[in-house]
C-alpha cells in the first residue's frame, strides 16, 4: 500500500487549500519512525525547506464548510498535462 501512496504525490507544483503555492521536491524517510515525508518549500515569501508527513498532505480537510484535499497538484516538475 505504501507504494501506491507514494505515487499519488509527484516533484511539482501543488496549491494549499489556503491558496499558498508549493514546490514539492521528493520524499523521504524519517530514520527513527521510518514514516513518510513529503519535502516542500513555499513559492512566496520564506524559502524555508518544510517536511510534512506524507499522510497529513494527503488527507481531506474541511475549510469554509467544503472538503478538499490538504495540497492538490497544479503543475507537475516533468511537464506533463493533469
């Protein structure tokens, strides 16, 4: 299961449900957990490198009484069309 949510977040552009946009590089490992992580940097403001469990990005939330996913891809880094 685990590789079949790894392909569901691809290197690439993703807009926040808040309306930020992100630049998605890769995942990795936390060496003690060994749970996914999802490196992403913010493309306004602060450049700071984030690390968010691949989990947490993936999941729904709900905001102004709508449910929608946490990040959604808008421009994946090979090019291709959605």
């Amino acid at each position: 299961m685990a590789d079949e949510t790894n392909k569901s977040v691809v290197p690439g552009r993703y807009r926040h449900y808040k309306g930020g946009e992100y630049y998605v590089y890769e995942l990795g490992t936390h060496s003690e957990t060994e749970e996914l992580l999802v490196a992403y940097r913010p493309l306004y403001g602060e450049s700071a490198l984030w690390l968010r469990p691949l989990a947490m990005f993936l999941e729904a939330v709900e905001f102004e009484g709508k449910v929608q996913p946490r990040f959604k891809l808008i421009s994946p880094a090979d090019g291709s069309s959605l």
